[in-house]
C-alpha cells in the first residue's frame, strides 16, 4: 500500500487492491426520484461504464446508450450523481447489484465494485448476466492493474486517454469485445508506443512548422 | 513533508505516466478534488472555462498545447459543464497526421458529440481516410469513431470500406468492424440489410475473438426473426461444446474459465433458438448437462455461467433431468452465503417458477430469509418473486409484506411500482370484499398520490357494481364495510387527494344508503374533508358532488333536509368561487335543494351511478306525439337558426356543448365559419329575391356542408361571422342556447328590425328579435324575409335540390319537431315558460304559411332535419349529462358544459326541473308529453 494523503491531497495513493472504507465530504443532491430517461429504447447493450470516487467526483463516465449521449451534460451529470446517491447508501457486504429504473429507464440494471476511494459501475439492461457484468469489472481493474502497476485513483485522473484506451479495448459501441487483460494489455501498449514514436518523430518538424506558424 | 511527498509524486505522475499534462492541468484537477461544496467546484470549473475560451481564441496554438487544452476541456464536461465552445478544435485535431493527436481528437469528439450533431460531418471525411489507412491502429481508431458518431445519413459514406474491413488480416480489425457493422444495423436496419450474410459467414472466422464478436449481431438478429436462423443451432452448440471442452487457445481463459463470455452469449442465443422449439430444444440438452457437471461453482465466472444455463433452460423446452440440475444450482445459489449469488438464486427461482411452480416450495425458507435482508435490491427481487408465484392461497401473505414494504421505503419510484402490483395482485386473487377494500385503503393512505387516477375509478366501480355477482346483499354489505372504514380513516390527517376522492364518492353515493349513518352525520364528514383540504379543488368538487347525493336520497326518500350550517357556508363560499367547475356544482346544489321530491328523484336515482345514460339524440320517443300533432294541425318544427339566420352562433353553441363532454379542445378544422358565409353571401345574392324560406335554404349547404360552388366568396364572409361571435359572447350563448323565449322579451327593444318583423308578421318578430348581434344582416335578412315570399320559391327550389339528395324523408320533419321543446330546459335562462310558447309557436306557424304558399318542399324540411340531429341533441345530452352523471369525475364535469348554467344560476332550478321531464318523458313518452307541451307552449 502507498502513502495516503488525503488530508494533503484530495486523491487518494492507495491501492485500489486494498478495500478500505472512506466516505463522508459528500455534498450532493438527494436520490433523483424522477428518472432523466423517461422511456428507453429496447437496445440490449451496456449503457454507461462509469467509476467516481466515494465523495462522489466522476472519474470517468462514458455513455454508450444513445438517449443518455443526447442528454445534455447537466442531465448526464444528475444521472452520475443519482448514481452515486444509490451507492453510497448502500450498507457493506450486500449485493453488487441494483436496479436502476428510476435513472436509466425500464429493466435498468447497475453492477458496481467497490475498490479502495473508488466505485467502478456498469450500468446495462435486462440482456446481460449481472455476474458476468461483476467479472468485466474485475476484467477492467486487473487490466489497469496491469497497465499502470498497482493501479490508485491518481493514474486514472491523469491518464485520462490511456484509460479511454482500455475500456474501447473492453467495451465496443456499448458490447463486450474483448475481455483477455493480456491481449487488451497488448493493444494498448501498441498504441502507446505508436504515439509516442510519432510524437517523437513530430517533435522536430512539428516544432518547427509551430514557429512557422502553420496549422 | 507530507505535501512534498505529494507534489513529488504528483509530478512524477505528471511527467511518467501522464502523457505530458501541463502543471495547469494538475492543479485543476488538485483544486477541484479541494474543493469543500459543489458551489466552490463550480466557480473553479468556471474559471478555468474562462481561460480555456480565452487561450483557445490565441493564435498559433502548439499542438501539444491545444492537445492539452482539449483534454481539459474533456475533463470539464465529464464534471458536467458544457464545452461545447471548444468541440470545433477538437473536430480539427482528429484531421492531424499525429497519431497521438489523432487519437486524442477522436477521443474527445467521441465523447462530445452524438450521432445527430452537426459537426459530425466534419469528420466524415477524415474517418473514410483513416479506415484506408495502412496503419490499423489508426483504422481501429476510425472504427471506434464510426461506432459512436455515424448516424443514418453518413453510413452509406463508410459502409463499403467497413465492409472491406471484415477481410482485414488483422482480427482485432475485423472485430471492430463487425461490431460497426451492427451499430449500423441498429441504426437502420436497412441500410445493411443486404450484408446480413457477413455476420454468418465471420462466425467461421478462424480467430475464436472474431467469432465471439459475431455473436453480438447474430443475437440481434435471432432476436428479430428466429426461424430464419435455426439452421445455426447445431453450429452453435458445436462451437459451445468445443470452448467448454477447452479447445480455444490458452489465453482465452479467464479465471481456469475458458472463454465464459463467448458462452454466455451463445447460452443467451441457444435460449432464443430453443423457445417453444422442441427438436432444437433437444439438440442442447447434451451440451446445457455438460455445463452444470463442469461449471465451478466456486468463482464468480463459473456461477455466471450457471446462471445463464438456468436462464436458456428456462426459455426452452428442458428435459426433466435438466431441470432438475437447474434446480440444484438455484438451490445452491440460495444457499450461499454471497448476496450476489442469493440475489441471482431468486432471479432464476423466478424463471423456473413459470414452468414448475412446485419448484418454490423446497425453498421457502431461503426466499423468508432474503425478504428479511437488508440488502434491498435482494429484497425488491424478491418481492418480485413472491408478486410472480402469487395464488390465491397465499395473496393475503404477500400483499400484506408488499405493503408493509411499500410503507417503509421513500423511493417513489419504486414506491409506486410496489403499490400497483399490489392493487393488480388484490384485484386478481382477493380473497373477500373486505379484505380488498382494506388494502385498496392501504395503499391508497400510503401510496395514493402515486397510484394511478385508473386504479381509483376502478375501486369506485367495483364498490358501485359490487364483485360481479349478483348478490344484492354481498353488495351492500362491502358497501357499508367500504363506508365504515373510511368514515374511520377520514379523520386521519393529509390523505392523499385520490383518496379522498374515493371516500367522497362512496360517501355520497352511499353513506347513507344502509340507514346506518344519518344524512347529517354524513354530510357533517363531507363538509369536513371539503374544509380540510380547500386548497384541493378537486376534492371539493367530489366532495360538493357527494353532498348533493346526499341531500338527495333525503329529498327523494320523503325527509325533511336541514342543511348543516357549516354545509351552508360551504355552499356560499362555493357559489363565489373562481372555479367554474365548484360555482356550477354549488349552484347545482342550491338549486336541487329547493326542488320536490318527485323532480329530484328523477334527477338522482337512488345508486344509479353505474346505469348507463342512454341519450336519443333522435328523440325518437317523441316521434307519435308529433306526428299526432301534426295531424291534428299543428306546423311543423322551423329549426331556431332557420328562423333567425343566427346560424353561426347557434352552430357554435352547439358545437360547444358537442364538444366539451369529450374533449377540452377541438382538433377539426373549423367547419362553422362557413353557415356565416353562406348566409352573408346568400344574402347579398338574395336580396332582390327576398324570402323566409331564405333561411332554410341557407341551412341547407351547411347542414350538408356541400359548400364548393360558394368557396371563392367564403373567405371575406368568414370574417363576419366572427366577428358576431366575438361581439357579444355572453349574450349570444345564452340566447341560442336558450331558444327563443328571452328575445320576445327583451330583443324586441333593442331590434329596429323587430319592428318591421313584428308589424307584418308577429311569430317572426320573435325569432327575428334573436339576433341582435347581426344587425346589417339582419336588416337585410329581414327585408328579405318581407319584402317578396312568393318569388323567393322556385329560386330555393332550385338551389336546394342542387344540395340536397335525401328527400325520401318525407316524415322527418314531423320527428324534428320536438325539437324546440327539448332545448328550453336547458335554456330557460331568461324566460318563463309562457315565453317559450311564443317562440316555439313561432316557427310553426311560419312554415306553415311558407308550406301554404308553396308546396312543401322536401329538401328544405330534411334539412331541418340534418339540422336538429346536429344541434338540438346536444342541449339535451348536456343537460342530462350536467345533472346526472356524478360518475364523471370533477375534472371531467366541463366547465363548459356548465357554463351556460352557472350564469343563470337563479333560474337552474327550472332547468332541473325541465330536465325531469324530460326524463320522464324518455321513460313514459305517451303519457307525459302532453303536459310537457302544455307547459311550454302555454
């Protein structure tokens, strides 16, 4: 385990591995009774991937249910802070699971995991196998685990691309496409690599089309 | 040193791992993670929106720069601030060569726009350079893109370089763009419909990843029309054998678990193939009894993998022995000690149950336990469950923990799903009357403004007809133990409004239906709940509706009513309320307290609430008496617009009452302007030829609405018509509606016209006195009506035979004439019944002496006809309608159709009175009309 520092630092060090209990800070709405998504399309796929930390800050949100993308950003945020309403109310060792009609339309199902500050959660519709869902987080955090070694809520708020990067690999247009961590790993590193060679390679002429002042 | 240990570590991160973040950027994220209120973040994130406006308007930005600047701009959306200010440079930056800044514009784009946004087409173009780019990480890079912003239009733009793709040497490629390829069936089937063959022939792909990715279209597809893909059962459960005997590659395992996401997917598409189908059913019973003997129950993949074979059993037709393995892995999953597990044990209970409901009962205590858990999604999950095994044996149980839960949870949303499900469980399987109502109370004391308004009617109904059988007595006794329990809960404070619309109703209709309870005691409660909730317009409204019940079964039943002092002062503050609907209610009230027995018992039967109405809008009851009439030398019935040429205003009350019991407002293009048109333009044709008959004649087009050959002038003449409707609203309505008698009276006056009318023909003058709006036209009309009668004949002959094709009905006038005696209860407004003989003499009398003059002609007296239908059933029905039917509920009860009422509110007792006879006469028509007739026409 790292050094903590919240009292420092708003971001927690520590590992996401190491489950430990921190809450409070929260200054956020009550549960959102009436839901953002009147009616839902019947599209059997996975709606939002999303992982907030226990005061409740989005992370990451991404959104693959066309009706949520059309909402406009405030809309999206109420649905992220709806969610974190739910959860942070829940009490310890019951289910990962929830239904979450009132947010994202009928037959809405949420499965979220709980590591160190952070909440990982999918949300998704009746299509899908919540114990399945609950082993795609798993896939996610062991393949950040991976990429970042020893993973903390730090390295996803700055890496804020590569993390993009893995859950495309995972996640395609709302289905799961890959879920072997070692072959995302791969991928990821690939792209990784690419970038940064043509970054290097850019550096000069880049540099030197900037001063001509050209773009 | 602790905050040295962080700046060092935080720009370590900075530098390492954060592909170059400025020290902008970290304080950002520093400051808002600092920030103590969501007020405090806002202003930071406002700030920094600021700066970012400010520094993107800069000139010659650097790439890395503004590489930098979009992911801040990405990060302040996630935070829910709008950036759309910037979305255009990252448009551009997907159109850079940098793969790096590619890869960020698409990013960012991806995140910031949706399909249907306009820049999209910006990027079209540099997605179709990429997807042919040699490097097939850029290519992925475009497929991700094309998966979140192609919309319908663009796809055709791409869909032959995706399609190239599928053939891609690299699988990852191929993946991506089968995947595109069913983001673009699901966006328009169509424009894909014709590679549809694609998805089958890449489930052979050699590479097992590709093929899992097929599955995603493939359940698709198998979902929208599965006998065209039976074909592929046998592929399926082939590939299903060989990954669960292990013949993927090594690295496709995850947890010892060798593919399990492929599984489940094909588990999931094996359920939709093997529904109601018993051969293809059979083909997957080997492979599903595999499954349960290898599946580790000890990770979570594994009991996925369970479940999901439990999910496919229960969609197809299983064998015994299978469902019996499902039973076992449910029962362990009940038994673990992991909610999940539990939490997924109830679900597949609940699909199994369907197919053997004795299934449950071995398990009965584990499904006690999980109600009994705190985790609340385990116990939603079982409750629905326990709403899906619900019999009558065991409803009482389970509605009673439906509503103990349903008390004990604030969220509405599912507060209200409990709530219905109870009231669907009780209606299905209660037990007794009793009981139903009991927890019909319930849930509407708990839950009642979240209930449905349906479920209140239904309630209301139930209690009117009682339980379908046809038990007076069991009847009467849910009624009065209805009754008590709400005179009991009504003491309770804040009901919910929907509730104590029930208990009004019921009240009224039948508090004092047993003799139990006194009218007073009854009324005293009413008045209350009127008082308590003042503020609730439509409680007032059932609750002024019910007293009238009240004091009406009093009346009717020969007592003598004291009205409760509170019960008056209710009523006087009524009277002068601003709501239409409570003024109409409360003036109906006063007005039947005045009236006999006789008349309000007609007016409210004793529980009649749920009697049909039957309205006759031919009035055909009075078809004998008229004809007697007529034959013994009565004229036939000159409809009220014929006479006067009022035909607009006339139309449109009628129209009014037509419409305002259905609904609020109209949707139809306005037919009415063109009666107007047809009279100002007749009139201007006519005049030299100036007519009574005139007035029939212009009826005629309207009534049958064949208006073309006058079209090119309707436009101008349309204006006049509305204007007269506009001039004098009040004033108009009320004549029109209340027939003729007032004009007598007070249009003579005011009319010079009347004059002239009245001098050479007395009847007229009445009818002429009618429309004081129309002045110049009345003039006209006038003058046409006396200047040459005679001559004006063969001009509406021929003019109306033109319209008119219905002249077989010979004997229709004689059925319309009544008419004129219908209208007056509604509109006695004004007069006295003396009046009303004049008027209603008048029209007779004038077509007589038109009929003598000439023959009768066939067209204009069908027109009366088609006229009457039109507007003379109206008055009736809504008279009827405003008086009796207390089952309309208040919201329901048209101001509109009061309207006319209300302002005549001293004369409504006339009007009910009237409209007792009426009813009476629908009922006994022989008999009762002639005092009918006595009585209005003097």
């Amino acid at each position: 385990m790292k050094v903590t520092t919240r009292g420092s630092f708003p971001i927690s060090y520590e590992s996401l591995r190491v489950k430990q209990k921190v809450r409070g800070g929260v200054h956020h709405q009550g549960p959102n009774e009436i839901g953002v998504l009147g009616v839902s399309g019947i599209v059997k796929m996975i709606k939002a991937v999303m992982m907030m930390n226990t005061q409740g800050k989005p992370r990451l949100a991404k959104f693959y249910d066309f009706l949520v993308r059309c909402l406009p950003v405030e809309k999206q945020q109420e649905l992220i802070r709806g969610v974190f309403s739910v959860l942070s109310s829940r009490p310890e060792n019951v289910s990962n699971f929830l239904e979450i009609d009132s947010l994202f339309g009928p037959d809405s199902r949420l499965v979220y995991k709980h590591y160190a500050t952070l909440y990982f959660v999918l949300v998704f519709d009746g299509s899908e196998n919540e114990l399945a869902m609950l082993d795609l987080i798993q896939v996610l955090v062991e393949t950040l685990d991976k990429c970042f070694s020893n993973v903390c809520e730090l390295d996803i708020v700055f890496n804020y691309s590569k993390m993009h990067t893995v859950l495309d690999e995972i996640v395609f247009g709302g289905q799961v496409l890959e879920t072997r961590s070692d072959e995302i790993m791969k991928a990821v590193e690939e792209i990784s690599k690419l970038e940064a060679a043509s970054n290097s390679i850019s550096l000069v002429p880049k540099s030197v089309s900037g001063w001509r002042g050209g773009r | 040193m602790e905050q040295l240990k962080t700046i060092g570590r935080e720009l370590a991160m900075g530098s390492q791992g954060g592909f170059g973040q400025s020290k902008e950027f970290l304080d950002l994220v520093k400051s808002i993670g600092e920030a103590r209120s969501k007020a405090e973040e806002d202003r930071i994130v406002l700030s920094e929106i600021d700066i970012l406006k400010r520094k993107l308007l800069e000139p010659d930005i650097p790439k890395r720069k503004m590489k930098e600047y979009i992911i801040r701009l990405v990060y302040i959306e996630m935070l829910g601030h709008d950036a759309s200010f910037g979305y255009i440079h990252a448009v551009k930056m997907t159109h850079d060569d940098n793969l790096l800044l590619k890869r960020t514009g698409y990013l960012a784009v991806t995140l910031f726009l949706n399909e249907d946004h306009d820049l999209i087409i910006l990027i079209v173009n540099t997605i179709q350079k990429d997807l042919r780019s040699d490097n097939y990480l850029v290519v992925c890079a475009a497929l991700n893109a094309i998966c979140r912003l192609i919309n319908e239009e663009t796809i055709p733009a791409v869909l032959p370089q995706v399609v190239d793709l599928l053939n891609h040497h690299k699988e990852a490629v191929r993946k991506k763009a089968i995947m595109a390829l069913h983001r673009f069936h699901r966006k328009s089937p169509s424009s894909v419909s014709h590679l549809i063959s694609n998805f089958r022939k890449r489930l052979c792909d050699n590479d097992p990843g590709v093929m899992g990715a097929t599955l995603c279209p493939l359940f698709d597809l198998i979902t929208e029309d599965v006998a065209s893909y039976k074909d592929l059962v046998s592929s399926f459960v082939s590939i299903l054998k060989q990954v669960t005997e292990r013949r993927l590659p090594k690295s496709y395992d995850y947890h010892q678990m060798p593919a399990p996401f492929i599984q489940i997917k094909l588990l999931k598409i094996m359920a939709l193939l093997g529904s109601g189908d018993k051969s293809a059913s059979e083909i997957m019973y080997m492979v599903l009894g595999d499954l349960f003997r290898k599946c580790d129950s000890s990770t979570n993949i594994g009991n996925a993998i369970l479940y999901e074979c439990i999910r496919s059993i229960s969609c197809i037709i299983p064998s015994p022995k299978l469902l019996e393995a499902a039973a076992d892995a449910i029962s362990k999953f009940l038994k673990s000690d992991s909610h999940n597990l539990k939490y997924m044990g109830i679900d597949g209970l609940g699909r199994l149950i369907k197919i053997s409901p004795d299934i449950a009962e071995q398990h009965q205590l584990a499904v006690i336990d999980c109600l009994e858990d705190p985790d609340d999604t385990l116990k939603r999950k079982t409750f629905e469950l326990l709403y899906k095994m619900t019999k009558s044996s065991n409803v009482e149980v389970i509605v009673d923990r439906m509503i103990d839960y349903m008390i004990s949870i604030n969220d509405n949303h599912y507060k209200t799903e409990i709530a219905s499900r109870c009231v669907e469980l009780a209606e299905q399987f209660a037990p007794s009357n009793q009981w139903f109502i009991q927890i019909m109370n319930k849930v509407f004391e708990h839950a009642g403004d979240l209930v449905n308004i349906k479920v209140a009617h239904n309630l209301m109904r139930l209690i009117a007809e009682g339980f379908g059988e046809d038990d007076d007595d069991a009847d009467s006794k849910l009624r009065l133990s209805a009754v008590e329990s709400y005179l009991q809960i009504m003491s309770e404070p804040k009901l919910p409004s929907l509730f104590l619309q029930v208990i009004s109703w019921v009240l009224g209709e039948y508090g004092t239906a047993d003799g139990k309870y006194s009218a007073s005691y009854i009324s005293g409660k009413l008045c209350d709940v009127a008082d308590a909730y003042s503020s609730d317009e439509t409680v007032k409204g059932y609750a002024v509706s019910a007293l009238m019940k009240i004091y009406a079964f009093e009346i009717a039943s020969g007592r003598k009513v004291d009205v409760l002092p509170e019960c008056q002062s209710l009523i006087e503050e009524l009277l002068a309320s601003h709501s239409t609907d409570l003024q109409q209610r409360a003036y109906e009230l006063q007005a039947l307290l005045a009236l006999d027995a006789r008349a309000v018992e007609s007016i409210l039967p004793l529980d009649a609430s749920c009697e049909d109405i039957e309205v006759d809008k031919d009035l055909s009851f009075l078809n004998g008496y008229i004809q007697q009439a007529i034959e013994s030398g009565a004229q036939p019935y000159i409809s009220e617009r014929e006479r006067s040429g009022m035909l607009e205003t006339t139309d449109y009350h009628s129209q009014d009452h037509h419409e305002v019991p259905s609904h609020a407002l109209r949707f139809e293009a306005y037919e009415r302007p063109k009666p107007s048109s047809l009279r100002t333009q007749a009139s201007t044709e006519l005049v030299p030829v100036p007519e009574p008959s005139y007035y029939s004649e212009a009826h005629q087009p309207i009534s049958t609405s064949s208006v073309s050959e006058r079209e090119s002038s309707e436009i101008k003449l349309r204006l006049d018509g509305v204007k007269q409707k506009w001039g004098r609203p009040s004033y108009q309505s009320s004549t029109s509606a209340s027939s003729t008698p007032p004009q007598a009276a007070n249009g003579t006056s005011s009319h010079p016209d009347v004059g002239v009318g009245s001098s050479s023909l007395k009847p007229r003058s009445s009818y002429e006195s009618k429309k004081p709006e129309i002045d110049p036209e009345k003039q006209r009309l006038a003058a046409s009506l006396f200047g040459g009668s005679s001559s004006s004949r063969s001009d509406r002959k021929s003019s109306s035979g033109g319209h008119k094709p219905a002249k077989g009905t010979a004997s229709k006038p004689p059925k319309e004439n009544p008419i004129p005696v219908q209208p007056p209860p509604d509109l006695l407004d004004f007069g006295e019944p003396t009046a009303t003989s004049v008027t209603a003499t008048d029209p007779f009398k004038e077509l007589e002496g038109l009929m003598d003059s000439s023959s009768q002609d066939g067209g204009s007296t069908d027109v009366m006809g088609v006229l009457y239908s039109d507007a003379a059933p109206v008055t009736t029905t809504t008279s009827v309608d405003s008086l009796l039917s207390e089952l309309s509920d208040s919201s329901k009860g048209n101001p509109g159709t009061y309207q006319s009422q209300t302002s005549k509110g001293p004369n409504s007792q006339e009007a009910l009175e009237k409209d007792a006879l009426v009813r009476q006469m629908g009922v006994n028509p022989t008999s009762q009309n002639p005092t009918l007739f006595k009585d209005l026409l003097g």
